[in-house]
C-alpha cells in the first residue's frame, strides 16, 4: 500500500490464546458542539486504532 494512505498497521491479538475475543477500536479526535464523534485519522493505523482492546458493539467510546 502507497505511504501517503496509510504507513503503518494495526492488529487484534499479541500471539496468544487472550487475543481471542478482542477487537481493534478507532481512537476519537474529537467531540463536535452537536454531540457528534468525529474519528481520528492520521493516516497512521498504529497511532489511530486501539490494538487488542475489549469488544463494545455499537459504541463509540469518548477519547
């Protein structure tokens, strides 16, 4: 993948068996005056997600 899009990964799980039934999360970058939760993106997927973290469908955590 071209750079400029994206120069790094993300991941679920660290190699062993307490990866299993995590997810990958994106960060928020901010909270607009209407509530609304934009996302962040850096074009750094290292920097922009939460690795491993616990599963919560449906929801957009604040930062």
């Amino acid at each position: 993948m071209n750079p400029s899009l994206d120069i790094s990964w993300t991941h679920c799980g660290d190699g062993d068996d307490a990866r299993y039934g995590k997810s990958v999360k994106r960060k928020v970058d901010r909270v607009e005056s209407d509530g609304r939760k934009v996302l962040l993106d850096t074009n750094d997927s290292a920097f922009d997600f939460i690795p491993t973290a616990e599963p919560s469908p449906g929801t957009i955590e604040d930062k």
